[in-house]
C-alpha cells in the first residue's frame, strides 16, 4: 500500500508562519487567530494519523508545523497583553487614539 501525506499539514504550517508575520501586523490578534486555525487543523491531521499511521508517511511534518503554530499562539498571546498593557499604562483607550491623532496631525494626514 502507498503512503499517503496527511491532508492539512501543509496549510496548517503556511498558517503558523503567517501567524509570526500577524502578530507584528495586527497587534497579536492576527497571530492567535492564524496559529489557532493551523492548530485545529493539526489536531484534525494528528486524529487521522492515530487511526491509520501506517497510512500516512509527513507525521515529522505535522510535528513541525504544530509547534511552529504552538509558538505564533504564544507570540500573539504576548504581544496582544503587552498592547493591552500599553494602552492602559497610556491613560486608556480615549489617550491612546488622541495620542494617534496628534502624530497623525504631525505627519500632515
């Protein structure tokens, strides 16, 4: 019999890579929802591999790609509370968009 490779693995390691580049974009959210969606699809590919693993020939790969997608969900986790953390330590989040609209102002927009 052939072995196949499991379905996901793929997507979900693309997701966990994205996700590092989310975290930076999207102030955390991005990441923990990029790496949360690979991490489902992971534990998705990683039930299929227990039923049949002879099956399957990438399971070194899932492995790669989940912990990949486990640290883009810590990263966006982190930088969500430091974000939080720092609007909060600006004066709330009425300080945080006057500040945005004075260096906004500044730059001419």
């Amino acid at each position: 019999m052939e072995q196949q490779k499991l379905p996901n693995v793929t997507t979900g390691l693309i997701l966990g890579i994205v996700s590092f580049v989310c975290c930076c974009v999207s102030s955390g959210i991005g990441g923990i929802l990029m790496s949360g969606i690979a991490f489902f699809l992971l534990r998705k590919d990683e039930r299929t591999y227990a039923s049949n693993p002879e099956l399957y020939s990438n399971y070194s790969q899932l492995k790669t790609a989940k912990i990949i997608a486990i640290i883009g969900l810590v990263v966006g986790a982190i930088t969500l509370i430091w974000t939080i953390y720092s609007i909060q330590k600006m004066g709330g989040i009425d300080a945080y968009m006057e500040q945005v609209k004075q260096i906004m102002e500044q730059y001419g927009e």
